[in-house]
C-alpha cells in the first residue's frame, strides 16, 4: 500500500474510533444525568398532594388479554395510589395500533376487576411509546400533574420527559419483582433515553394527536366497544 493512501486509512480509522467513542460518552452522560434527576422525584412526593392523573404505562399482554406480570405489577401500584386519594383519574396508556392487539382495554378491565369505578379510568389507545404517552396526557387530555406509575428503569426517562414538556410530576416505582429479559430491557432503555433527550429538545410530536379527552370528565368517553 502507498504511504499516502495507507496515511488516508489511518485517519478514516481514527475518525470512526473517534466518533465511537464519542458516542459512548454522550450516551454515558446521558444516561447519568437522566437517571440523578429522576432519583429526585421517584417515591419521594409530600403526604396529601394530589395529581390530576395517575399515569400507568403500558407494558405486554398476552394473546387473551391477560396482562403481563410487569403490567399487573403497574396496575396494582396504580389501583393503590388511586385508593390512598393520589387522584381522582387514572390514565392507562399503552398500544391499541392494531385490532388483534389492545394493551389499555385489558388495563381497564383490570382495574375496573379491583373496584376502580369505569368513569374514573381513562383509556389513551394511542400511547405507541413512552415519549408518546406522556406528551398526549399533558395535549389530548389537559393533565397540568401526573403521577407516572411504571418500574423504576423506565421511570427515569418518563419523569425526564414530563419535566421537560412542563409537567409536575412524580413517579411512583412498581419493580415489586425480577423480570425475565430486563438485561436487554436495560440496553434499550439506555438508547431510548439518547431519543428522547433529543425529543424532548427538539419538541417532536406524537405519532398521533386526535381531539381533547380533558381529564376533568368521564373516563367513559375513551371506551371503545
């Protein structure tokens, strides 16, 4: 190889290397940030105050409809916080893209299972991700406060997200177990938070915006069958 064209491949290496590495930094520090300021707000709100939602993200059902143990594990943290008077409303929001799929109806029929009365139990069938989600409970259903209810890997990114769209809000953890498959969930989560903060920057909007459902109504307005 010539002098001059092996010179040309070490320096494309060196600016791959470069570029990898500064890569990983950013997502170091992203991530570190992240997760400091959701420390500040994850089960740590004052006795009394109240929310005008509590958030509940989805996570997987099966192909019944059961929802899955991470999912129940939210719910149950949820139905909980509703009945120690958190808030009146609870906002389920999760995938409902597709007919044969439907993550927020099995959220409601459980916590309607749990004495939660169906007017108090809001459905966001377009909660497609978390960023999603979050943005749509503050411009299609008028919440000024959330209590976001998710585990507490995933609730780092959303309490970040709401702060960043002007959101008070807390989050309250439902890691009341181990979960199979959280080291991959993990690795997502670190890229998913790369995302957002550039979400969040950049004010992107949801996938889908639709007509105001105000928390201040009947839950029943959102059902669907």
């Amino acid at each position: 190889m010539k002098t001059g064209r092996k010179k040309t491949m070490i320096i494309i290496i060196s600016v791959i290397l470069a570029a990898a590495l500064l890569t990983v930094l950013f997502t170091a520090v992203v991530n570190a940030v992240m997760i400091e300021r959701g420390k500040k707000l994850i089960d740590l709100w004052e006795d009394g105050e109240k929310y005008d939602c509590i958030l509940i993200l989805g996570a997987l059902v099966s192909d019944d409809g059961e929802p899955s143990a991470m999912l129940r594990d939210r719910l149950d943290r949820g139905i909980e916080l509703y009945f120690s008077g958190v808030s009146s409303k609870i906002l389920v929001s999760g995938d409902h893209g597709r007919e044969d799929y439907d993550e927020v109806n099995a959220m409601k029929d459980y916590c309607i299972g749990r004495g939660v009365p169906s007017g108090d139990v809001f459905m966001d069938h377009a909660g497609f991700c978390t960023y999603d989600s979050v943005v749509r409970a503050k411009k299609v259903f008028g919440c000024d406060s959330v209590m976001i209810v998710t585990q507490t890997y995933h609730l780092y990114r959303a309490l970040y997200i709401a702060e960043g769209i002007g959101l008070r809000c807390a989050g309250s953890s439902a890691s009341a177990r181990e979960y199979g498959g959280q080291l991959m969930r993990d690795a997502r989560e670190c890229l998913a938070r790369v995302k957002d903060t550039g979400s969040v920057l950049f004010n992107v909007p949801p996938a889908y915006l639709g007509d105001p459902l105000p928390i201040s109504e009947n839950g029943d307005i959102t059902n669907d069958r």
